[in-house]
C-alpha cells in the first residue's frame, strides 16, 4: 500500500499542554466557520480569535502567522481526504470489476469531495503561487491520490493498452486535476454544466489508456 504523507506538520507550533491544543483547536473551528461564508483573504485574525474566544498572543504562540493557519485547516482536511481516498480507491474493492466501471463510480466521488471543499482549496490554491510551501503541499496531495490510482489500474493491467500504464497515469492525472483546479477557482464546480464536464474527463481518461469503455455514463452495461 502506498505510504500517506507523514502527517507530521510544518504550520503550527507544538502546544505544551492539553490546554494549548484545544486552544489551537477552537481557533482552527472558528476559522473554518467563517471561511464558509468569506473568502480568506477577508478574515482577519481579530475576528478569528474573537469568534475563538481567544487572544492575539495565544493565536501567535500557536501559528507563525494567519497563512500558517490556512496551512494547518488545509493539513487536517488532508488527513481526512486521505483517509477517504483509501477507502474508496482500495485494490480489493475493485480487483474484479472492470476499469471502466471503476472510474465511473470513484471519479464523481472525488470530484465531489473537491466541490465541497472549494473554498478551503481556493484559498490554498491562491497562497500556492507565491508560497513553496503550499505548492509542496498540494503536490505531496496529488501524489497520494496517483499513488492509490495506480495500484488500482495496475491491479487490472490486462485492460489496459497504453504502454506504459505508470508514466502515462501520472500525465493523465495531472491533466485531469489541473482541470479540477481550474473548475474550482473559476466557480464552474457548481455550474450547471459540471455533469457533462466529468464525463467528457471520463471518457478522455478511458481513451488516452486504452480502457475498454464497457460502461455508458449511468454505469449501465454499453451497447
């Protein structure tokens, strides 16, 4: 099984008491609650530390500063993403069902985990171009998930006409997320056009791999 990224973190300083954690913990809260309804470039640390009923010097002795924050909300999202990725993309659920119909059901699903996630990833998406930190962050991310497809695909090898299954899962899905991305800073994630979309990414990733498409788009047998 591939290895998770560690987990260890970069964004936040230890606390050194049970009472420092949970301090951490209601700033961590109260900012996600107010991500939900502004972006976070809007929020400032005042009015984080207000709604968790804490201070400007517990806030600092906990993050460097407010992007450190965001890296932290993005990390504890991570850890249950992953967590997700390894439950619905595990060899022994699908090692007998053909690769076709595998991407139907997972593909949507990851899609949509995205989609209700987009306004964390548009703010760390925002900081990751100026930030290396956040761009090794998103890209230990994208790793994981490949790593995962790849068991999967390669567990069923014998569908599969491209090549080179490895390298070419790698081009494709940074492809395909690059898309995601894209969706997800342009709003079209939850445009009314966004069904239509993942199936156009569906049937390119069945192509470029050489996957029998044995499946239509209901996940019913093809004709």
């Amino acid at each position: 099984m591939p290895t998770r990224p560690t987990g260890s973190t970069v964004w936040m300083n230890s606390p050194r008491q049970d009472r420092g954690q949970q301090t951490a913990e209601r700033i961590l809260t109260a900012t996600e609650q107010l991500m939900a309804k502004r972006p976070f470039r809007e929020i400032s640390v005042a009015e984080i530390v207000r709604k968790a009923k804490a201070s400007h010097s517990s806030f600092y002795a906990r993050f460097p500063d407010k992007d450190a924050l965001l890296g932290m909300i993005y990390e504890r999202h991570n850890n249950a993403q992953n967590e997700m990725i390894d439950e619905l993309l595990a060899v022994s659920r699908w090692r007998h069902t053909p690769l076709a119909n595998t991407i139907r059901e997972t593909f949507p699903r990851i899609v949509e985990s995205y989609r209700k996630s987009q306004g964390l990833i548009r703010a760390f998406l925002d900081l990751a171009s100026s930030d290396e930190r956040f761009r090794r962050t998103w890209a230990e991310t994208g790793d994981y998930v490949v790593l995962r497809v790849k068991e999967v695909v390669l567990a069923r090898r014998f569908e599969v006409e491209h090549p080179d299954p490895s390298s070419g899962i790698d081009y494709l899905l940074d492809f395909v997320f690059a898309n995601i991305a894209y969706y997800i800073l342009t709003h079209e994630i939850d445009g009314p056009k966004m069904e239509a979309k993942i199936e156009q990414l569906i049937q390119m990733m069945l192509k470029f791999m050489g996957i029998k498409d044995v499946t239509n788009a209901s996940g019913g047998s093809a004709k």
